[in-house]
C-alpha cells in the first residue's frame, strides 16, 4: 500500500510541475516589434584611376518600443539592447534608454562585400526578451568605366559604368567640381534617368555642347531597391576632366 501511495505522490507532483511549467510559459510577455525604416546605404567614391575606388554602406532603423504596463520606462534596468553578427556570434553593438520610439543608426561602416544581422533585445527585470532580428546585405558599390579624361565622340560624351543585377533603374547627374569631400559636389550641369539593361555596362550620352573643354565634373550615379521592406540604396561618384569636345571645329564651320 505505501509503494502505491508512494508512486501516486510521484505522479501528483509531476503533474503540479508540468501544470505550473505550462502557465509560465503561457504568461511569458510577447514583446516582439516590427521594424520600420530599415536603410541601407552604400557609397562609393572613385576620383582617380590610380586611386581606385571605396566603397561602404551604413545601415539605421527604427521601431515602437512595447508598453510595459506594470514598468516604469525610466527604470535604470530597463533599456534596449542591440546585438550586431558578421559572419559570427551576436555581439552588443549599443545599449538604448527605453522610449516610445526608438531608432538605431549603426557608428560603424560595413562592407559591401558581407551581410549583417542585428537582434533587439528587451532588457527586463534581469531578463533579456528577443524584440526583432533581421540580415542585411548592402548593394555593390558603383564600378565606373570612365578614365580621368574623357572626349567626345561625336558630339556626345559618353559616361558608363558596371550593370549591378539588383538595380533596374538609376538616377544620374553630372556636376561641375565644387567640393570633393566628404561626398564630391557641385552644380548640376544634366540630370536623368537610365534603364539597366541586361548587359555588363550601362551607358549615359550627354550633348558635349553642354559641357566646357578642360574643365572637372563629377558623375553621380544613385539607385534606390526595397527588398521585404528593407530600403537599400547606393551612391556613386566619379571625378573626370573633360578632353577634346570637337568645339574649335564647330567654331570654323559656324565661321
């Protein structure tokens, strides 16, 4: 009789453990949040052949933070914590007061070459709840196909750079040399629109008319992708000398 009322003992408690075992986890909070604003932006810069090109990319986003009903916000303990991997182990890029909204813009630079996965983490009463984890991967950065001087041909100049296969539209403009750093800029000298073709260059003709011979430019070329709600983008710039535009011939005919 005891071994019976030994093992029904046995049985009772672990039904009451797998009973309170289930509630914890049907009461365990649901923080989870959905990111809004995720961008991810690649910039190259390409002045001289010789120099080459660089290229890298910044990522930020941004999110509502949960209302913790039974939490004062403004508790020390409490806060957001954003976990970053390359290619490895998750580890703390930054830790964040809580706030209504949130948003988070990466101090370092990533290449353009590896993906990126960030976590949010809910620091709560010495727990760490999972809000929101997402990869990234950045867009190549523009490849030029310009030499630092260019001339026309037949009346047109002729501005190209390598097809990216993720980008099916870009939005160039070209610009006299105002100032080269941090982002090369100036005044706007042609704007426009060019479809990327299923080729290995895509090209820009310009009115060699509209330019002046033996003067600096900048080429810009911008390109915007959403990607499951992922803004990815990416500016190139190359500096270039304008050659000989054929205007002296121009000038004896019209003469």
């Amino acid at each position: 009789m005891a071994k019976y009322l030994l093992a029904i003992l046995l049985f009772a408690g672990v039904g009451i453990a797998l009973v309170v075992l289930g509630c914890g986890q049907l009461d365990e909070p649901d923080y989870r949040v959905e990111l809004e604003g995720i961008k991810i932006h690649t910039e190259t810069a390409y002045l001289t052949e010789d120099e080459g090109s660089s290229s890298h990319a910044r990522v930020s986003f941004s999110w509502n933070a949960p209302l913790l009903e039974d939490a004062a916000p403004a508790r020390s303990a409490e806060g957001v914590i954003v976990e970053k991997t390359v290619q490895g182990s998750f580890l703390i890029a930054d830790t964040l007061p809580l706030s209504a909204v949130m948003s988070f813009t990466d101090p370092d630079t990533l290449s353009v070459e590896r993906s990126a996965g960030y976590r949010l983490l809910l620091l709560r009463q010495g727990r760490a709840y999972e809000m929101a984890e997402f990869t990234c991967t950045p867009l190549e950065g523009v490849e030029f196909h310009l030499s630092d001087t260019i001339s026309a041909e037949e009346g047109k100049i002729v501005l190209s750079w390598a097809a990216n296969a993720d980008v099916a539209e870009y939005e160039v403009s070209l610009m006299t040399l105002g100032i080269l750093v941090p982002i090369p800029e100036g005044e706007s000298v042609a704007n426009g629109k060019v479809q990327s073709s299923d080729g290995e260059t895509v090209r820009w003709e310009i009115d060699a008319e509209k330019l002046a011979e033996g003067a600096n430019y900048i080429l810009r070329v911008e390109a915007v992708q959403e990607d499951k709600g992922c803004l990815r983008s990416v500016r190139g710039s190359k500096l270039f000398v304008t050659g000989d535009l054929g205007q002296e011939e121009d000038e004896k005919d019209n003469g």
